[in-house]
C-alpha cells in the first residue's frame, strides 16, 4: 500500500488548484511521459489528487503504466460512482483484505472532497458505508466523523455518512462526536447536539456528555434510529435493566453480555414493570452503589423495590 | 379513554358524528376503548385532531395518486417556481412566495418533485395543516417551510418521534427498519409510511401496501446472505396537535 508522505501532485493541487493541477499534468504527459508516470505513480500520492486525474491518466500514453493498486482504486471509484450492482457489495466483502486496505486508502486520502462534486461525494459516502458495514472497519471512525462534520459545515448531505458512523455500533466512537460541542463553529455544536440528542441534558456540553457517556457506558446498546427516521434520533439507548443488574450489555442487543440465571430473569421481568421514573431512579442509584461499595450494593439488591426505594431514599434523598 | 378538561365525554354522542367504519369513527372508537387516558382541553381539540388524522391519510393518498417520483436527496428535485433546492437535496420556500401556494403546489404538479419518503411524509404533515387552517392562517402560520426530511421542521408544527406508543391511529408515520439494508443503497436503510387503517400503509417509493409488503420490498434491498429481516418499529411519527389546534384557536 502506498505511503503516507505527500507527492508532488497534491502539492500542486494545494498550490494551483484542481484546474491548475490538471493543467500541469497534461502538458506534462505531452512533453515528458515519463516524469508524468513517476508523479503519478508516487508512493504518497493521495487519492483526491488521483480522482482529479483520472482522465488524463486513463489515456493510451498511460494505459497499463498507473501502478496496480492506484489502477484498481480508479476501477473501484468508477464501479461506485453511479448505478452499482448490489452484488457488488459481497464481491467486496469476498474479496477480503487487499480490496478493503484500498478502500480504507481511498477513504483516508481522500477526505478532502476536492469539489462540491456529487460524483465524488458519493463516491466516498459508499466507501464509507463500505468499509463499516461490509469489512467491520472502525478504525475509520475518527476520519468518518471529520468528513460529517466538514461535510455538514458546507451544507451538504450527511445522512448516509452519520448512518454509517452509527451503524458502526461503537460506544467507544461516541467522544469524537461529544468533543464537538467544544467546538467554535455553532454548526458543529449544533450537529453534535443533534447526533446526540440520546443524551438527557438541558443545556449539552462536552463535560456533562462524557460524563453521561461513562456513567452509563456499559448499559449502552444501539437502536438502529437514524436521520431518517427522526430529526432528533435516539441512536443508543441505556438498558435500564441491566444498569440496574449492573451487567453490561451487547452493543446490538441491549442483552446482558452474560446469561442470566432464572432468578435473574424473573427479577427484571418485575423491575420492566415499575414506573419510568422509578426503573431510573432505581438503575442510577444500583450503578453508583455497585461502584462505591460492592458489599453494601449486594445487601441492597436483594431487598424488595419497595425496601430499595426507601433505602435510596434515606441515604441520598434521590426520590425527593 | 377520553377526557375533556371542560366538561363530560359523551362517548356515544362524539360517535355519532362520524359514520360507522369511516377513519374518523374509527379513531375515536379506539381512543375510547383504549386503557390509556387521552386528555383534552374540549371537544373541538378532539376533532382537530380526529379532522387532521384523516387529513393526513386523505394527503397520502393524493401523494400516492399524483405519483411524486421517488429520488434520493441527491437527486432531488422540486418547482423552483416556488422552492429553492439546496445542495443537500432540501427545498426551501422562495421569498415572495406564499405557502400555501407552495405546498397546494406539489399536491397539483407532483410530477415536478422527486425525494425520499421522510420528507415526503413532512409535505404530507404540511398540507393537512394546511386543509385545516386555510390559506390565510396557514400562511401567517408557516411564512418559513424547509422540506428535508425531519430537519429543521417549524416549531408550531411540532413533529416528533414517540416510543412505545400506547395505541397507534390513522395518520400516525411508522418505520419500517432494514437492519441488513444494502450498504450501496442506504436509501432502503427504512421507510417512513403513514398508517391509513385497516392493515394498509403508504409508504413513499414502495406505495400503498400491507406491512407485509413493505418489508418484503426492504427484504430485497438487503445484502446477500441477510440474517435479519426488516421490521416495524415501536415508533409513531406525529405532529402536535395540540399546539396546532390552540394557534388555530387563538387566532380565531
């Protein structure tokens, strides 16, 4: 797989621009091929810059001298640029791994969406769709959130892109979306508000996100909603039951991790049919407890809701 | 159960103004029989609702009628007579242009508009407001109307999504969800489609269809070797009524 370092085209690109870029390039390809094909095929080039080229590199003069993997990426740009053949994808997952460190290659270094170009827009939406749900790739997910929020902040669509970021099932992810209501864009803020519009708060910030998110970070499962189901979706949501229980969960599931025992079973069977509120007030209460004395929180969990709720009561004035 | 905050619920009265199996009657007689208590402030809320909720099914069905394309954002497409596309595949209402000129646009010229189902359901929120209101309350109502899907809705209008819901009645949104939706055609991640009664839906893009059938379409957008099939969430997708029935009201 290619380099990271920067080739000569891209910074001609930063320079000149995407015109100027590929004003360079043709004279070159008509003065001197063979500097034109080292330049192009730099270790370091970045895929934006390749996108740019892809009609002068696609000339007989070039044909079948574009390094392999640059070569193929153009293939795969050009199979995902419009009508795409659903079996495409499970081409891709049979594929394996070399198809998914190019489309992970592509992604990387091609975050730079180079125009308000809907080709390549969606060019990058499917890869990002790709590499999540086809190749289980999270390492993406820090790039995945600067392309929704950069996409977001220029007006574009980000649907598909915050889709994917979700679809990734991972709690972990959750602070590069919080770490944006820092940020001194209102856009940003306002988008992170909205992405994580499962969080309970009245006036949302960084600090009372993470802590939220870590109060609650075994308990959390994913619930498939999304931008197109709600303005506002409840991506995750706490299981309750199992805050209570103190057993974290499945991300997918909201099931405890561990199997329950019978017992188990029937004590969260009676604690879904308390009140809301008291279910709540309840899981917060076990959680902290759990954490803060282990030998006292086993003495608590057998009492009856009832004993418990009082207990609570008397000791933090959690039910006033 | 019903209530009304300013006097007794006659449930035989309130019935009898709606012939038997009509959609009217028929939400008011499973409101009645519910176990959950629904408040209102009077009568005349109820049937704003009742009225609206048979709006809203009435307005699919125009949709569904009038054949308004199905297109994904990117493709979108509206009357720049009376929107502005915008490059995420939204429409906002034009200056000078009056909105409810605007929204009575896209129920007489469907075939000028194209987009995905949520924003369609919106469109359909809009002109049942609109049916009920007329043009001049409506206009002073909603003098600003962005069309993109659940994104950036009036504030009057209300739209929220609801869980476990105690009762669902015509006029509600549902989702269908596709977990093992096709990465490469995310536009089948779900479909929003409005409740018309009886065991039938309207679903932009898959049309007027029984449950079954909108998840078999999602079931054939999914990736080979799918595990999962789609599914009918515990969601309702609504308006405020109430806000919109006191606006009404208090600019009587």
């Amino acid at each position: 797989m290619p380099a990271s370092s920067l080739g000569l085209l891209d910074n001609i690109r930063y320079s000149n621009g995407i015109q100027g870029l590929i004003n360079y390039y043709r004279e070159l390809l008509r003065c001197d091929l063979q500097k034109a094909l080292d330049l192009i095929n730099d270790p370091g080039l970045r895929f934006c810059t390749l996108y740019v080229l892809k009609s002068e590199v696609s000339g007989s003069e070039t044909r079948g001298k574009l390094e392999p993997s640059y070569s193929t990426a153009l293939e795969l740009a050009g199979k995902l640029s419009g009508e795409v053949s659903p079996r495409f994808e499970k081409e891709v997952r049979a594929a394996g791994g070399n198809t998914a460190a190019l489309l992970e290659w592509m992604f990387r270094t091609g975050l730079e969406e180079i125009e308000p170009d809907s080709e390549y827009e969606l060019i990058m939406e499917r890869i990002a769709c790709l590499l999540v749900k086809s190749c289980n790739n999270r390492s993406i997910l820090p790039e995945l959130a600067e392309l929704i929020f950069f996409r977001h902040r220029r007006g574009a669509l980000i649907h598909e892109l915050a889709w994917a970021f979700f679809e990734a099932r991972c709690v972990e992810s959750l602070p590069l979306i919080a770490y944006r209501l820092d940020s001194p864009d209102i856009r940003d803020v306002r988008l992170a508000i909205k992405l994580l519009g499962f969080i309970p708060a009245d006036s949302m910030t960084y600090d009372k996100a993470m802590s939220w998110i870590s109060g609650n970070r075994p308990f959390l499962y994913y619930t498939g909603e999304s931008l197109h189901l709600d303005g506002r979706p409840q991506h995750y949501r706490v299981s309750l039951a199992a805050k209570y229980m103190c057993l974290p969960v499945s991300p997918d599931t909201g099931e405890p991790a561990v199997p329950l025992r019978d017992t188990g079973q029937e004590l969260l069977v009676s604690f879904s049919k308390l009140s809301d509120s008291l279910q709540q007030k309840l899981a917060d209460f076990s959680w902290y407890l759990y954490r803060q004395d282990n030998y006292e929180w086993n003495r608590w969990i057998r009492l009856s809701f009832k004993e418990q709720a009082e207990r609570l009561n008397q000791m933090t004035g959690w039910l006033s | 159960m019903i209530k009304l905050a300013d006097g007794e619920f006659d449930p035989k009265k309130a019935l009898e103004q709606y012939p038997e199996g009509s959609i009217e009657y028929d939400i008011l007689s499973r409101m009645i029989k519910s176990d959950h208590l629904y408040n209102y402030s009077s009568q005349d809320e109820l049937d704003f609702e009742i009225t609206m909720r048979k709006n809203i099914v009435d307005s699919s069905i125009a949709v569904y009628r009038g054949r308004l394309a199905f297109r994904t954002f990117r493709e979108s497409k509206c009357n720049e007579d009376y929107w502005v596309r915008r490059p995420d595949g939204g429409f906002v209402l034009k200056r000078d242009v009056k909105p409810a000129d605007a929204i009575n646009d896209i129920f007489r010229n469907p075939r000028k508009y194209g987009t995905e189902c949520a924003t369609v359901m919106v469109m359909i929120f809009y002109k049942s407001v609109l049916d009920i209101y007329g043009d001049k309350l409506f206009n002073n109502a909603f003098s600003e109307i962005t069309l993109m899907n659940w994104q950036e809705l009036d504030d009057l209008m209300g739209v929220a999504t609801q869980r476990k819901v105690p009762d669902y009645f015509e006029g509600d949104c549902r989702y269908f969800r596709n977990p093992d939706v096709n990465p490469l055609t995310p536009e089948w991640q779900g479909e929003n489609a409005i409740f018309l009664g009886g065991r039938k839906y309207f679903g932009h893009g898959i049309g007027i269809a029984t449950p079954l059938m909108i998840i078999e379409s999602l079931n054939s957008n999914r990736i080979e070797d799918a595990e999962a099939s789609a599914y009918l969430m515990d969601t309702a997708t609504r308006p405020d009524f109430r806000s919109l029935y006191l606006y009404q009201k208090h600019s009587a």
